[in-house]
C-alpha cells in the first residue's frame, strides 16, 4: 500500500516551506522514522521522516520549490525494507555457503592499511576483493569516489549548481557539514585554494578550476547563489533594522608606523618616477581589496532571492571639492599598481 510522505505542521506563524534536499532517491529503502528530506522555512531547517518502512516509491517535489503545510512530497510504497527481507533464514545460516566476512586486520595489505590510518579509517570495515578478502587500494579508491559521490548528492541545490557552474568535481571537494556533505563554504574554500598559483606538474583538474575564484586581468565575473528561505528573512530583517534604527560608526586605533616609515623612505622617488605623491590613500585601498578577497560575502549584493558574489573591487574614495564632498569610484583595484591608484585619487 502506497502511503503519502506530507509537510508537517511547521511551527506557529509558518504556513510555507522550501523543499531543500531529498536525502533518498526512487526506489532507496526507508525504514520507518528515518529522515527521507529537509524542509528550509524562515526559520529553521526541518527533517521530515519516513511515516513507514518500505521503499521511496516517487518524489513529487523537487527540491528548491516552495510548498504548504499538508502538501504530498511523495510517496512510498508500505512494506519491510530488502535489508529486513535479506535476513538469511534458519535454513540459510546452516548451509555450508556462508557470507564472505569481512577481512580481517591481518588481511589488509600494508600500503592500504598505511592509506585507511592517514584517512582516519577502518580497513577491516571496507569490503576487499583481494585474495580472500584481501582489501587492496583499488578497494579503497573505490570507496572514497563513493563516499564522495554521496556526499555530493546529499548536498543541497545551490551547492550542487555552484560545483557545475564552475564545472568542479565534487568528488575532489572535502566536505565540512553533517555525514560529509558539501557546503558553500567548500565550494569556495575550494576555488580560492585552486586559484593559488599551481607548480606546471599540477593535474589537469587542478589547472580547469584555478581561474574561477581570481578572475583575469579586466574580467568583471559574478556569481550568483540563491538564498535559503531562512537566509532571505535574515536579510529582509535586517534591512528593515537599517532603515529604522540608528546607524552608528565604530573606530578602532591601527598602528601606521610601518606604512608611514614606507611613505617616508620612497616618497620622493615614487614622486619622481611617476609624477605623483605617494599618499596613504593607496595603502588603504589596497588593504581593503585584501580583506575583500577573504570575505566575499561583504563585496556582494542581493537581487530578489539571489546574492551576487563579485571578483571586482571597485573601490569609492571620498574627495573634497568646493562643490563638496564627492566618493567618485577607482574601478578594479585589484589590478592597479599603487601609481595607478594614487594618479586616479
């Protein structure tokens, strides 16, 4: 009997949720009370159970669509799981063809017992195909491209659209949030440490994703991830705040005596060379493109439910005028010498 996997009751006020990740696919095995997907609402993240035992027949959400309380996510079809009904009888367990055990700890060839301990692995866990039983590395290859690709799978929309719009594989990306899934954070981790300037033996995967985070001279490249349903009513919160509370501004004391003792030691010749003073503005502008480069997230911007990462720096510096102050803007910093950058100010 086919039984309706629905959206619970999701809590007072909150009558919509945002399907974000299936964690089962048709046809996967459920057992009853294990969690089949997750539900994003404004508030919280929400995992919703299998109401039975039996197999995910069909999913008739897909993930990222919005959905009400009592809406049918799909269904799956009652019934015990084939790892209940694979229970060997009383029949089978005396038949004189038992199950291969697993290999044991003297079973394990020295080279993949060595690569399993760096891992933080079992060996004896994983299945070998050796001689009997033997784990091997290929054994082991071949779980960690598994265990990868779960890990891929599990993760949730955005996450799987930014690793394929930048054509990464996901098997080669670490995985930080629950049971080894991939987050964002990852993702761009993993671009930023790509970026890094790479030895010419470096592999051909390697050489495809080094572009993507550090974008070549003149490119002006975006990135658009789309927000969570909790992400976008943090926003819109505090949106609201800034429009209606005090904005005040904070000062923290810097030491400049490096950079004042820099300014002093080449400031006549940098003047000389190339026909402009050396001021402070530069070094600060410098500064900023750097801290921007760590923190992505501040360079960027939201339209509708989407932010927009930018890998430009266009840095606005407030000038006066007898018309008044002015923030005309130096665009692309990031490749402009400290001339430049003093010649535009």
């Amino acid at each position: 009997m086919a039984i309706d996997v629905v959206v619970p009751n999701l809590g007072e006020s909150i009558t919509e949720a945002t399907v974000a990740t299936w964690l089962k696919k048709p046809g996967d095995p459920v057992a009853a009370d294990e969690t089949l997907l997750e539900l994003e609402t404004d508030k919280a993240t929400l995992e919703v159970p299998a109401p039975a035992a039996g197999v995910l027949s069909e999913i008739l959400v897909a993930e990222g669509v919005d959905v009400e309380i009592g809406a049918v996510l799909g269904r799956i079809e009652e019934g015990e799981t084939p790892a209940a009904t694979a229970q060997p009888s009383a029949a089978q367990e005396a038949s004189p063809r038992p199950a291969t055990p697993a290999p044991s700890a003297e079973k394990v060839a020295p080279a993949p017992a060595a690569a399993a301990a760096t891992a933080g692995l079992d060996p004896t866990k994983i299945t070998g195909s050796g001689p009997d039983g033997t784990v091997t590395l290929q054994d082991l290859q071949s779980f960690f491209e598994r265990a990868s690709q779960d890990a891929v799978e599990r993760s949730g929309p955005a996450v799987r659209k930014l690793i394929a719009d930048h054509g990464l594989d996901g098997n080669e990306i670490p995985g930080s949030g629950r049971d080894g899934r991939i987050t964002k954070e990852d993702v761009l981790g993993y671009l930023s440490d790509a970026a890094q300037p790479r030895s010419p033996a470096g592999s051909a995967s390697s050489v495809r994703s080094a572009p993507t985070a550090q974008p070549a001279a003149g490119e002006r490249r975006e990135e658009r991830v789309r927000m969570s349903r909790l992400r976008r009513t943090v926003a819109k919160r505090l949106k609201e705040a800034q429009n209606t509370a005090a904005i005040l501004t904070t000062f923290n004391e810097v030491d400049m005596s490096a950079v004042i003792e820099l300014r002093r030691r080449y400031r006549d010749a940098f003047e000389e060379k190339h026909g402009v003073r050396l001021g402070f503005m530069s070094f600060f502008v410098k500064a900023a493109v750097g801290a921007l480069k760590q923190m992505p997230a501040v360079n960027g911007s939201i339209e509708d439910d989407e932010v927009i990462y930018k890998y430009y720096y266009d840095i606005g510096i407030a000038v006066s005028t007898d018309a008044g102050l002015k923030v005309p803007i130096v665009r692309d910093c990031e490749h402009k010498s400290f001339a430049q950058i003093e010649g535009e100010i």
